[in-house]
C-alpha cells in the first residue's frame, strides 16, 4: 500500500518501526534537508554559506539493543521496507559496508569514538527528494546522530553536557569523509543540525561563527521556488574532488592555509601567480565569498529582493569559472530569469540537482509555467517545483 506523504516522516518511521520490531521505538529523531542561499564551493575553502533548512525531512525511530548490532531499515516512497545488513558496531571500519547503509553505519563508526558505541534498531522515513541535490544524505546522518545520541542519554547541547551542534556536524562530516568516501566539505551538515525556523545560517567555516538572519521571504512579498531538475548528481564522483583538490593546490601554491586567505584585493595578484587551469577555481571562491558577505548584508537591512542579482551572478561563476552546472541546470535558471525571477542560481554540489530562483509572488505561476515548458521544449525530463519555507533544524519529534 501507498504511504500518503500527508503523514509525517517521524509518525511514518515510528510506526514502521512498531510494525517491524513489535514493540515501540524509544523515540523518534529528525533532519532536515537545506537548500543553500548563495555560497557554493566556499566550504572546504574555509570560507562563507548561506543555507535554510527545508521543512523536508528525513526521521529515524530507534530504540538500544543489548546485542551491540545496528540494524538499519528505510521505508521507501511505496511503503516498503529495504533492510540493510546487520553489522556490529565494534566491528565497524571503512569500507565494510556500501551503498546507503554506509551513511547511518559511518554515524555509529564515529561516534564510537566519541564513547558512543550501542547496538540499535533504527528505522527511517522521509520526504527530502533524494539525487536532488538537498542534501538527503546529510539529513540521514544528522538524524542517526541525534537518535544514536538520544538513545545513549545525550543531545546536542553544551549546556546540557554534550557535544555542540556544531561538534557533530564536524562528526557527521568525519563519518562522511572517512567512511562513506566523498570529500564534501561543512555545509550540509551545519544547515541540517543548526538552522532555525524563518532564518538563514550565516556561517564562518573556519572561525565556526554563526548568526541566524532572518530571511522571510513571504513576508517581504517573495518566494523562494526551487527547481528540481531531476538531473541526478553524486558528491563520491570525480568532478567534486577534482575541484577541492584545484583549490588545495591553488592555496598551496599561493602559500595560504585556504583560498579564504585571498581577498578581493588581492585576487588580481594571486591570479598572475597561478598556472592557467587554477585560476578559474581561485575567482570563484573568492568572489563568491565576497558575495555572501553582500548578500547578509542586504538580508541585515531588510533588502531581500536586492539580493537578485548576487544570485544570478553566483550562478553565472559556478557555471562560467568553477563548471560545476550542466544543461538542466542552466536551462532551469535563463527560464527563471526570462519570466521574471528577481534571481536565481543552482543549489548545492552541482552537476546535477537543483536550483533556486527568488520570485515575486504575483510572478511565482508565470516562472513555474516558463521553466516546465523550457524543460519540454527541450524533452528534459519534468522537473519537480516547490516554494521552500525556511525551516526548523533537526530535533527530537517524538
Ligand atoms: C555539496 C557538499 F556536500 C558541500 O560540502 C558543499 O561543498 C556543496 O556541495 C557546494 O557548496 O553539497
């Protein structure tokens, strides 16, 4: 039987779990996906991000087991369960388990070094689309913390004696880094443990610092449509490593710690130091960082809709300098534009997945309508359409 989306993720995991395991989990935990506003390819650069989280989420039921086993089940969009193999915790170690169960096992393998190391039954529901570039992955692992955490006694809060969000989102990275082998950067998991409700993060990677700005679009007459392209992407392909690694080497050469280090000032000059094939990669960076800063600065003073152009522009730098979009992408954004979006800019990792487009609400149907027919026009696949709400970070549910 089809499960209705209408039921939330956490009752759906909760009762999924009641199902299969003929008891009640301990408790239910939840994450949520994110789309990020503007700062793109910035993170492992040490620099600038934007990010709200969706009020899409990814829930975990779960309850201890005395056996030291995790067992992981996810229901899938048709009500189904898929079963990961049974693994120990202790027995845990990069490259034994693949595929998605790698995700909620690379959780438990490093959080066993932070004195959590239980069995557990956890079962997971959602609605953050996955391949689509906001961050469902991430909302899974945020949400395995939390319940693995939860289960052990501990939440994410230094006041109450454990670790600070922002700790296990660096944990949550580790996991991703190590054991599931993609070298993404702090984004996602930050935007999924520590965003509020109505607000954007405005994070420093390297300090850590943060500031909640209030970012409303509907309130100032806007909206926030994202554009789901249906182009599926992966952060464990080359194209996202290749690009880290180009920074790294541009950093090294120029004799900084991180491209973070190359002010506007400065970039003529580190762009004359540079081999050809770097430069590209080193702009971007630090025009984007610039950008963000911008872009704060306008949503400090209440100036949303003049935050347009930065998007559009950030776009045209990720497409132009650092090519990380592609033609769904590209077509997605110029349709957006041409029928009135203030702005608009992929989202995420790139090469695939989605993008944003910020529309005055009397414009919201005629830019839905330009973006559906430029993808038939061209026989893309129909992308997906929503108006993202600035949502609440992960928590306990139940
Ligand atoms: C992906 C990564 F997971 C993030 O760390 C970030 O680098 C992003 O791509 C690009 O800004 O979502």
């Amino acid at each position: 039987m089809r499960t209705s989306h209408r039921t939330s993720p956490a009752r759906r995991a909760a009762d999924a779990f009641a199902a299969h395991h003929g008891r009640a989990a301990e408790g239910v935990w939840s994450a949520p996906g994110r789309v990020n506003l503007i700062g793109e390819h910035t993170d492992y650069n040490d620099g600038f991000v934007l990010p709200f989280a969706l009020p899409h989420r990814i829930a975990v039921a779960a309850a201890a087991r005395g056996d030291g086993m995790l067992a992981v089940t996810t229901i899938g969009d048709d009500g189904k369960p898929q079963h990961a193999e049974p693994v120990r915790v202790a027995e845990l170690a990069p490259g034994r388990v693949s595929g998605w169960a790698a995700y909620p096992a690379g959780v438990a393998w490093v959080l066993r070094d932070h004195g959590i190391s239980g069995g557990a039954d956890l079962v997971v529901a959602g609605d953050v689309p996955s391949g689509a570039g906001l961050s469902s992955s991430h909302a899974l692992q945020c949400a395995v913390a939390l319940a693995l955490l939860g289960l052990a006694g501990t939440t994410p809060d230094e006041s109450a004696g454990g670790p600070g969000r922002l700790e296990v989102a660096r944990w949550v990275q580790r996991s991703e880094n190590d054991f599931v082998g993609a070298p993404t950067g702090l984004l996602d998991q930050t935007a999924s443990l520590c965003c509020t409700a109505k607000h954007a993060l405005f994070l420093d990677v390297r300090s850590g610092e943060s500031e909640q700005v209030p970012f409303d679009a509907a309130q100032g007459g806007l909206a926030v449509l994202v554009i789901d392209t249906r182009a599926s992407h992966s952060h464990s392909e080359s194209g996202y490593g290749q690009r880290r690694q180009g920074c790294e080497r541009a950093a090294e050469l120029l004799g900084v710690p991180a491209l973070r280090d190359v002010t506007g000032e400065g970039l003529a000059d580190a762009l004359a130091a540079l081999p050809e094939p770097l430069r590209p990669l080193v702009r971007h960076v630090v025009t984007e960082n610039d950008r963000v800063l911008r872009t704060v600065d306008l949503l400090r003073a209440g100036q949303l809709a003049d935050t347009g152009p930065l998007l559009t522009a950030s776009h045209s730098s990720l497409r132009d300098d650092y090519r990380v979009s592609c033609l769904e992408l590209d077509v997605a954004v110029e349709a957006a534009l041409d029928a009135g979006a203030l702005g608009a800019r992929m989202t995420g990792g790139g090469f695939g997945g989605s993008a944003i487009a910020l529309v005055p609400e009397e414009r919201e149907s005629a830019v839905r309508r330009a973006v559906s027919s430029a993808f038939a026009r061209r026989s893309l696949t129909a992308p997906r359409l929503f108006t993202a709400v600035p949502s609440a970070g992960a928590g306990r549910d139940e």
